[in-house]
C-alpha cells in the first residue's frame, strides 16, 4: 500500500503544535523516541502505537547527554534520508528531528535524575548516561503531552526508570513496553549491530544463547542464582573481549539478586559485553518473556 511520507518537523514549537493540533482533532497521540538508524526493532514500537493511537509521531535524535566522553555519540550511525523511508513504509504521521541547539538552547540546565533504578546493571558502566536519557525524554514528554510513549524492552533499565518518570512527576503519559525484536538466530536488532564486523556478529549469537540456556534451565525449575546465572558468566567471558556484567535482579526495583539467592517466578537476567568497541545488552525476564532463541534453532 502507497503511503504518504511523513511530516517531517525540526523545532520544538512546530512539534508540540502537531501534537496539540491532533488532539485537537480529537486524535489519541503516540510517541516513539529513537536515535535512529531505524530497524525493525524499531518499526515494530511504531506499529504498536498505531495499535491503540490515530497520531504517530517518531522523534530521531541521538542526544549528546546520554553518551560518556569515551562512547561513540560522534561516530553513531546516522542515516536521516534512509529512516525517512522506513518510516514511510510503516505508518508514521510525523517525525521530530530537532538539532541539539533545539533541544538544549543556551542557558538551560534542568537534568532529570531518578533514584535507585539507576543504580546496578548498566548504570555503573555508563556513569550519567540515565541522567541524559531521562533528561531528553522528560523534554519530549513536556512537549508532546497526553499521549501513549512506546519503548522497547530490550532497554529493559531505561524503560522502568521512564515508567518511574512518568508517574513520578505525573505526567499525562502512558507507558507501553515492547518485547524485543531479533535477528532469526536470536541476537537483538540494534543500530549498535551496524558495527560488528563479520567475525563479530558471528561470536554475538552467544548473548541470545547464553540467555536461552537460563531460561530453560528456569523452565526446568531451577532456582539457585549461581546455577543459573554462572554458565551465562563462563558463556559470555569465553567469547567476548570483556563482560561488563551477567546479573540477576528483581525485575521492578532492578536490585541485583546475589549468587547464593533463591530467585522468584519473575526474575529479570540481563547482560552487557563489549566485543571490539561496541558494546551491547541484552535481557530476558524469566518467568515471563519468550526464550531468545526459538526452539529447535
Ligand atoms: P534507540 O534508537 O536505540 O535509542 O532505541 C529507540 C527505542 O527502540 C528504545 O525504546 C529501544 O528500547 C527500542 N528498541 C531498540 N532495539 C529494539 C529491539 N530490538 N526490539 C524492540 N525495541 C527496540
């Protein structure tokens, strides 16, 4: 089906103007924020804010206060033109690709922190990086207004620590997770997949491997923190440059469980590893997601 391209808005005055226009029209206003370098993962959040709204809005914007002074915000991949048409081909009715001068004029200087859930997992690792993140979104937040925000689950930390955002500072936003999507042999899309050399992206199938193995071992009903988590430790150290962690924690407070720990029915096991200089997380809650790797493959 032939599609309209869709609007494409660059300051932030014209895009909470389109989302108050829309509701105006009596339109429900969906909210997909990314930095682009669109995949299917990606397309899937838009499909899913079709599902329950009539305005379907994707900000593009990869935000300079979320990356450390030794990440990769200056080589992250870029592709305007190419996002343009994968959203086309999805239905999208506007996209916000403000500048950073748009989003962080001369003199601002509110930053969002929000407590504990930052604390563990990636946190550690990407000391400000929630800050940043939670900093931009409560921007978009501000702008957009009433509206349905969907995220993906394969950023499992930054979508509750958005969920806290929005109920904590009572936003008129509601907040919907969606279940990450992967490559047929299991391994998350990501834009960060762009950078793995062939080599590489051969020795990531671990990452979904390693967490299928707890997850059946789960299923099978173990318990014990150790006997599950500590295969997916050897697993992952066996096969990547560095492993900046394989943990174990309760899937709201994002508390880590320790290794001597019996773990609930609902237990989150998530993941980060560095291969070259790419790093990359993964996660999977046991007790309540789909195994990473489909059976029998
Ligand atoms: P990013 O562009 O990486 O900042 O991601 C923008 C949004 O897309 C975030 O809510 C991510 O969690 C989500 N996302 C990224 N990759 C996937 C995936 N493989 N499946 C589902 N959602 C994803």
């Amino acid at each position: 089906m032939l599609r309209s391209p869709p609007t494409v808005l660059r300051d932030s005055a014209s895009f909470r103007a389109a989302c108050d226009d829309a509701r105006a029209r009596g339109a429900r206003v969906g909210f997909v924020p990314t930095m682009g370098a669109l995949h299917e993962g990606h397309l899937e959040l838009v499909t899913r804010a079709r599902a329950t709204c009539d305005f379907v809005v994707v900000s593009i914007f990869v935000n300079p206060t979320q990356f450390g002074p030794n990440e990769d915000f200056a080589r992250y991949p870029r592709d305007e033109a190419g996002d343009l048409e994968r959203l086309a081909s999805v239905s999208t009715d506007a996209v916000f690709l403000p500048t950073p001068d748009a989003m962080y004029p001369a003199g601002e200087r509110t930053r969002v922190h929000v407590g504990g859930l930052g604390d563990h997992f990636c946190g550690p690792f990407r000391p400000g990086h929630f800050e940043g993140v939670a900093t931009i979104v409560a921007k978009f937040f501000g702008l957009v207004g009433q509206a349905t925000a969907v995220f993906g689950r394969k950023d499992y930390q930054q979508l509750a620590i958005l969920r806290r955002l929005a109920t904590d500072l009572f936003l008129p936003i509601t907040v919907v997770g969606v279940p990450t999507v992967r490559e047929s042999d299991g391994l998350a899309k990501s834009s960060r997949n762009r950078y793995l050399t062939a080599e590489a992206r051969a020795e990531a199938v671990a990452i979904p491997r390693a967490l299928a193995g707890a997850h059946a071992r789960f299923a099978a009903g173990e318990r014990h923190a150790a006997a599950l988590v500590g295969p997916v430790r050897d697993a992952l150290r066996s096969t990547f440059d560095s492993v900046d962690y394989a943990d174990l924690g309760d899937p709201d407070t994002l508390v880590p469980f320790p290794d001597e720990a019996r773990v609930p029915p609902r237990t989150l096991l998530a993941v980060a590893v560095r291969t070259g200089t790419t790093r990359l997380i993964d996660n999977v809650v046991l007790g309540e997601d789909r195994s990473p790797v489909p059976e029998g493959s």
